[in-house]
C-alpha cells in the first residue's frame, strides 16, 4: 500500500525530524512505500498573547553571543531545508490523494491550541480524503478545557470520529479523546523508543568528558538553573556541550545532523534536558539524565518518566541536580518495556494499514 505520513515533519526541531524517520521506516519495515503529506491549513485561532522570538525575549549583554546565535539558527535552518528534508523525502510530499491511507502522528498533531503556521488543521484530527489512523499522537499541552475555550470540542470529535483507529502517546491525550469521542484509544510509544537506529550515524572525532545539554534554544536561561548545572559540571570536571541549539552559557555548541544527534547522547557521561524527545533519546540509549519539568510539557513528560518507572529523574530543584546523578539507572525495566511496546507498535501497524 501506499500510506501518506501526517506529521509535523516540516517543524525545524531535531525531535519531530527523527519521529518522523522513524515512523516511516518502520513503516517501509512492513513492506508498504511511505511518503509525508503536507498539512492543509486550518482555522487560525486568536490567541490572547501571541509567542515571541527568545532572543528577543530576553536580551542578551554580549552582543558577539547574540550575533553567533542568529547565525547558528540560519545555519540549522539551512542544514534542515537544504539537505534533511530532502534526504528522507519531506520535501517532495505528495497530495493526500494519491495515497490509500494516512497515518497522522505522531509528535503533537492534535495540539492545536498552540501558534503554527497551518492553524486548527482538522485533517490533522482525521478530516482526511482517504481513510486514517493515528499513531501516538499527542494533544501536548492542549487539555480539553482549551478545547472548549475555543470552541473546538464539535468539530474536533467529529473528525476523531472519522478515523478507523486511534492511537496516543500520553496520558492527556488519552483523556482528551475520552472526553470528546466516548473511545478509548490505543496508547504506544514515540516511534523514536520503537525505531531500533541501527543505522546510527557515528561521529569520527568526538568530544571527550562532556555533559549534554539539550533544550531549545536559550529555554534554560533561569540564573539558578544555569548556576546549578555549571557547578555540577565542575564538580565532574566536565564540558558543557548544547548540540543542534544553542545555549549562550555552555561550554561549546554543536551544530549536527539528526542522526548524528543520536551520537553525541552516546558519547555523553551525563545528559541533562528539558524536552520530551530529549528524554526520549536519553532512555532509548540508556544515558544518566535528569529531566527539568515545565509547565508547558509536564503533561507528556510524566507521564513519559511514570510509565519506564523513571520518576526520580524529574528535576524538582535545581541544587538537587548531583544528588540525581549519584544515584545510577538500571534500564533493564525500561528496555523490556520497549521491546514489549515494539512489539504492540508492529501488531497494531500491521493489522490496521490494510484494505478493508
């Protein structure tokens, strides 16, 4: 079959990308051919404070800091449009048409009370052309309250309604499709922790003795915070390295491709990060990490933590930061549950991209 991929492929943002590709060669893994469909813009939504740039956000003293960071976003953008997009075909989509099924997910397609340039796509809920299923979808920080704020709760549970099969990846995700449809949908894990990367892009000279950084750029920009990790990373005696963003106070930023994102996680002695693919990357490779929990993305990344039994990698208090690290992970809980998750991904693949 031919089955159209509906993603948020297009956002410049490490985790989106790798979801992405991992969802679509797990995907070709089944015998299909796979292609990205491009979201149809929908309703844009008037939002009371409209999102603004963090550089400009927050000004920055050094002037040659702020000029590095404009330039090292150009070049990510750049590296993004010019060459990953067209290496795993993002900018050749193909019209919802000429496909025989979609899969809209995973990432957070269904988290519409957000700004973006597509608006409240409802094909992004299921107003497809041709049949749909969603896989791991998650609503982010969108909660059903926000739904009926914008008065979105009909239209959306309609276009729900419309899919042959719906899979989350969280907890308020599964409780938002509760809510507004009456199912109860499939949840399974990021196709980032079900993809195996065995074709992991290795790095041929890499850093030594460093700790990662991953966040988006210049989130972490709390003194106390920044203060916190600087002095554990004295205390190790490590570098701190940002890799793919950039974080004005570490040690050194690494523009890299997605893939070889993945590597640098390997060869890091600690990660610490706030972001759910950030997470993500750091369990599936098995990495000592601490997560920062936010307002913003506590809904996907406890829930995340909760179901690997990682709970006491949330970073409640910045100073408690070595006090995480000094107690060691055992993931030997959390690569069974992945390879049992692997296992449910491909059962529910198989026996719902087919004809009827």
């Amino acid at each position: 079959m031919r089955i159209g991929i509906l993603s948020m492929q297009r956002v410049i943002n490490y985790g989106s990308f790798l979801q992405a590709y991992a969802l679509k060669s797990l995907v070709e893994g089944l015998g299909h051919e796979a292609f990205f469909v491009d979201i149809r813009n929908g309703e844009k939504l008037n939002f009371d404070t409209l999102s603004q740039s963090l550089i400009k956000q927050k000004p920055w003293k050094h002037i040659i800091k702020r000029i590095e960071h404009v330039v090292f976003e150009k070049n990510r953008c750049l590296l993004f449009t010019q060459k990953m997009f067209n290496d795993i075909g993002i900018s050749h989509p193909v019209d919802e048409t000429e496909v025989d099924m979609i899969i809209i997910g995973s990432d957070e397609v269904f988290n519409c009370c957000q700004e973006s340039s597509w608006g409240c796509s409802l094909q992004l809920f299921g107003d497809t052309m041709v049949p749909a299923i969603s896989y791991a979808g998650s609503f982010g920080h969108t909660s059903y309250d926000n739904l009926k704020q914008y008065h979105l709760t009909e239209n959306v549970a309609k276009s729900l309604k419309k899919l042959k099969s719906i899979s989350v990846r969280d907890k308020n995700s599964f409780d938002c499709i509760e809510q507004l449809t009456g199912i109860k949908p499939f949840v399974h894990l990021d196709p980032v922790l079900v993809y195996d990367w065995s074709n992991v892009k290795d790095i041929d000279t890499y850093p030594k003795n460093y700790i990662l950084i991953y966040s988006y750029d210049n989130r972490i920009n709390n003194e106390q915070e920044i203060r916190a990790i600087k002095e554990f990373a004295k205390r190790e005696g490590k570098t701190l390295i940002s890799c793919g963003v950039y974080q004005r106070w570490c040690d050194k930023n690494i523009l890299c491709e997605p893939f070889e994102l993945l590597s640098y996680f390997d060869h890091a002695d600690y990660v610490i990060t706030d972001t759910f693919h950030g997470t993500v990357i750091s369990i599936k490779r098995n990495k000592q990490f601490v997560t920062i929990i936010r307002d913003s993305n506590k809904n996907k990344l406890i829930a995340l933590l909760n179901f690997f039994g990682l709970e006491s990698r949330q970073l409640q208090k910045v100073n408690q930061i070595g006090e995480i690290f000094d107690s060691k992970i055992s993931f030997d809980y959390a690569n069974q549950q992945i390879a049992k998750e692997q296992a449910r991904t491909i059962e529910y693949l198989k026996e719902n991209l087919k004809n009827d």
